[in-house]
C-alpha cells in the first residue's frame, strides 16, 4: 500500500490498479496481452465495479469486482446484488485498495453472504469461448482485506497480494516532511483500532496487521509471499477448485503495470464517529487514479 495522490482529507476515496493479461500464441500474445492489461488498468482507475460472469451450463459463474473502493461501493455492490442469488458465490478481485472504512462494510457483507474470494482478471470469452480468470493481478492495500472476507480464500502463485501502511491523505506528497495534529493522530489510531478488530472477526491473523503497519507509505509495498500469505491467514486452500470449480485458469504474461496504492481511512457507515475527518491511503510511484467524492 503505497501513498499515490493527494487527496482531500474529507472527500476522496482512491484505490490502485492490478495488471493482467492472458498467454496467446507468438508474437500475436504479446500485442494482446499488452493491450488487455493496458485495458484492465483504465479499469482498475475508476470505482469499483461489479459484474457477473456467467459460464453456464457447467458452472455457476463469478463477481468480477475491479477498481477503487469508494463511499459508493458498499452501495453500488447492493444494488448489484438486488434480485441476484449471491449466497456462497465467488469474488473475483483486480483492485489496489481504496477507503479504509468502506471496505471493512464491503468486507462484513461479504462475509454475511457467504462469499468466497480470489484475486484474478475475469476473461469474457468470444461466442464460443467460456470466460476464464487471469491469476497476473492484483490485490494492494484495502483490497487484501476484502481477500480475507472470503469464507475460502484462493491466492494464484502469479498473483501479487501487497500491504503498506494507512496514512493521511493530504500528506500524500511528503509524508517524512508533513506536520501533523492530535486530530489526526485520532483519526488513525481511530481507524487502525476498526481495521484490527474487522481482520481478527474475519479470521485473520495479528501478523497481517504487523506486516502492513511496518510499511511506511515512503516505502514500496511489502509482497506477500506463499509462506505468509499462510501466517496472515489470507489463504485457506491451495486448491482453485474449491471456489472456482470447473473454470479455466488462464496464466498470463506480461509486464508489471500496477500502480501502488495506499488504503484510505473513511467515516464508517456502520459505526458513526463524531469526527467526520478522515485519514486517506494511497499509493506513491505508480499513475494516480481518479478519485470520488465522499459524501460528507
């Protein structure tokens, strides 16, 4: 989690960008590979969005969520979910994180579902080809935390899982230099405070708290590797089968194009604070992505 932009302090939620592709033949790979993930970056700029991948008739399809989270995520994915049978599916996820608080409500109610989670790009097939899922994304930031809703959680070897710390937004440009207030030390410690209580009802562990609070935002993220993607308790099968059954896992090669992103503390709709500041994360050395309004 990286710091990106800066953002106003009360009103801009930001996420960073997955890259991913898929293997094509010769030269002709390349070329789409390149211009798939130059795609699914655009993508990965905007708010999260939330689509169903259908591969009927041999499997149940997917929820392709890609992009920031922001103060609207929570209520975009419910209406995404009205009149859909969403229990004990599977989340697909290609974001670098976003709001801090809104995650943690995105987080709860995709437990309450039941969800299962991964990361990966969702690949729709042409009129005869079945969609598959990219393992070459990425999940940064706020979005290692909507992995670890997942009542099974699935990471691909080729998939990269990053955590940093969660910082003030509008001392995005120089966090070492920056000065800052007892207010703002609140509001962190406020927000560190609902992120640990929300990673130990999930299930995880104390060690992915520690590993992402070690990373100050002047750093590069930290990667998770297959050893402590198991510590932190983010993995809970090695086996793609058991939250993508019968789904074609397509290994994808291309270049690193994934911004680094900081997650973002935001005023948490569950549980209200009287101060409506909020302390933002995002990402530093990689293309700022757009940010959205937060209501205040």
């Amino acid at each position: 989690m990286r710091l990106l932009n800066s953002l106003n302090l009360r009103g801009w939620l930001l996420v960073g960008t997955a890259a991913c592709g898929i293997v094509l033949a010769g030269a002709v790979a390349t070329l789409g590979s390149s211009a798939r993930a130059g795609s699914a970056l655009e993508e990965r700029k905007l708010p999260m969005k939330f689509s169903w991948v259908a591969c009927e008739p041999n499997c149940r399809g997917w929820v392709s969520a890609v992009g920031v989270i922001t103060a609207d995520t929570p209520k975009d994915f419910e209406e995404f979910s009205r009149g859909r049978q969403l229990g004990g599916a599977t989340v697909v996820l290609d974001s670098s994180g976003g709001s801090v608080n809104d995650a943690i409500t995105l987080g709860r109610r995709f437990r309450n579902l039941g969800l299962l989670t991964t990361v990966g790009m969702s690949l729709r097939g042409g009129q005869s080809a079945r969609p598959t899922v990219a393992p070459e994304a990425y999940c940064e930031s706020m979005c290692v935390f909507l992995l670890l809703a997942g009542k099974k959680r699935y990471v691909p070897e080729a998939a990269h899982v990053r955590v940093h710390q969660i910082w003030m937004g509008d001392r995005a440009d120089n966090a070492k230099a920056a000065s800052y207030s007892a207010q703002d030390l609140m509001i962190v410690e406020r927000d560190i405070g609902r992120l640990a209580k929300y990673t130990f009802d999930m299930g995880g562990a104390g060690d992915l708290l520690s590993l992402a609070l070690s990373v100050p935002p002047w750093e590069d993220l930290h990667e998770l590797d297959a050893g402590e993607l198991k510590l932190t308790n983010l993995v809970t099968t090695d086996l793609v089968t058991d939250v993508l059954p019968h789904v074609d896992i397509s290994a994808p090669a291309m270049a690193e194009l994934a911004p680094k992103t900081q997650a973002k503390f935001g005023v948490e709709p569950e549980h209200p604070a009287k101060s409506t500041k909020t302390a933002e994360a995002v990402a530093t050395g990689g293309v700022a992505a757009p940010a959205a309004p937060t209501p205040k």
